[in-house]
C-alpha cells in the first residue's frame, strides 16, 4: 500500500502529491448522505416510525462494507419505512437536514472552475432532487420512494420505483453514472473527482482521477487518494489549486 503522508492536520494524502491543478478536472462526483449533508436520510425516515435504531444498523453495517448486497439492504431499510408519511420526510428535510461544512463552497469553486458537478446516491430524490437545485448541481441520479395513491396517498409503501437506468442506485450504479456522465461530456475518467464516505461509493472512488474520503469508514480512507478527516469539504481545495 502506497504510504499515506499528512499535510495538515486531519488532511492525509496517499499516492499523490499536493498541490494539483483543479483545471486539470472537468468533473466532480458527490454522494449525499454524510458527504453532502449530515446526515443518513434513510435513519432519519426511519425514526417517524420508530425504526431508527434497526434501520440506522443497517446503514452502518452497508457502509463499512459489512454487508455486500447493498441492494438487498437497501430494500430491508425501505420496508421498514411503510407507512410514513410524505408530510414526515419534508420534516425531515425542513429540521434536520443540513449541508456538511465547505459544502457550497466546495461546489462553487469546482463550478467557477468550469467543472460539471454530479450527485449520485443511494439515497432518494426526494432530498437529491432539491440539493441539486440548492447548489446548482448539474447531474444527479438517486433512487424514488414509492408513494401510495387514492385515499392513503402521500404515504410510503416500502418500496422504490424502477426507473429508465435500473432498479437501485448502489455502488456499481455510481460507477456506471459517473462512466456515462463522462462519456456524455467528451472527457476522460481521469478527469474526475470522486467523494464520498461509505463502501458504496468505492466503485466510482476507483474509475476516477482523484479519490476523495470525507470523515469516512475506515476502508473508505485506506483507498482513497484524499481522506479529509476533519473540519469541511472545502479543505479538498488545500490540494488543488
């Protein structure tokens, strides 16, 4: 393993070496959960019906990589969600939801730069679909919550929708998004940045140019070129110049 260097306190490189060019990038790939904002949108669902504690289990054994179907866990996390309300989730995003620190900074230089930015999650769209016209992010795939209609509309059945691209946004599918948005722009997959914090964004961590780990799992960090262990996403911009 190529050895990680710390260049500030909380800011550890491996297998590059800072500063870079972020000109030399036309692309940056978030995900949402714990790297966007602060929190795991699924738990937080969870927690309207009571559920958080089984759900947030789940969540956290998906992320370190403990649980290898992430499709299959996703779908557990889902139906545990049956019967909360659409009225629950915009609480969720009215009270609880914030954006992590150095967020629309970070996506404001990557955009004054010229960049394209996409958000990919496994999350839903529910919340994607409003951060990315909160920060003027320019792709965004994710995954859509079932709503039942007639008399019970606006509660979730627990399930998800298929879409167009598939069934699931999980890692394989971030992969495959970022792939795509970068044949749609004519670029080469160097040019990319991915971040992101949990096992399943270590698919599209590994097609792009340069690898980002936001206060992440620890087999997260051990893989990505850049781990920014504390303070904001801003502090990317440490590294590129």
């Amino acid at each position: 393993m190529t050895q990680a260097t710390e260049i500030e306190s909380g800011l550890v490189l491996q297998g590059i070496t800072a500063p870079l060019k972020l000109s030399d990038f036309k692309l940056i790939a978030f995900d949402m959960d714990s790297t966007l904002i602060n929190i795991e949108c699924v738990d937080e669902i969870a927690d309207a019906a009571g559920r958080k504690a089984e759900v947030a289990a789940i969540t956290e054994a998906a992320m370190r990589g403990e649980i290898t179907d992430y499709k299959d866990s996703l779908r557990k996390r889902v139906a545990l969600l049956k019967g909360v309300t659409v009225a629950h989730m915009e609480e969720v995003y009215t009270r609880r939801l914030q954006l992590n620190p150095g967020a629309a900074e970070l996506v404001a230089a990557c955009k004054a730069a010229g960049m394209k930015v996409l958000l990919v999650s496994g999350g839903f769209t529910f919340f994607t679909d409003r951060i990315r016209d909160r920060l003027g992010i320019d792709f965004a795939r994710s995954n859509v919550l079932e709503v039942e209609a007639g008399p019970t509309c606006g509660v979730l059945t627990g399930r998800m929708v298929d879409q167009p691209w598939g069934d699931i946004c999980d890692g394989n599918e971030k992969r495959r998004t970022l792939l795509e948005v970068v044949t749609l722009l004519g670029i080469d997959p160097k040019q990319t940045i991915a971040m992101g914090d949990g096992a399943n964004d270590l698919p599209m961590m590994g097609v792009a140019g340069l690898s980002v780990a936001y206060h992440a799992k620890p087999a997260v960090r051990e893989k990505a070129n850049v781990a920014i262990n504390s303070g904001g996403l801003d502090r990317l911009l440490s590294v590129l110049r």
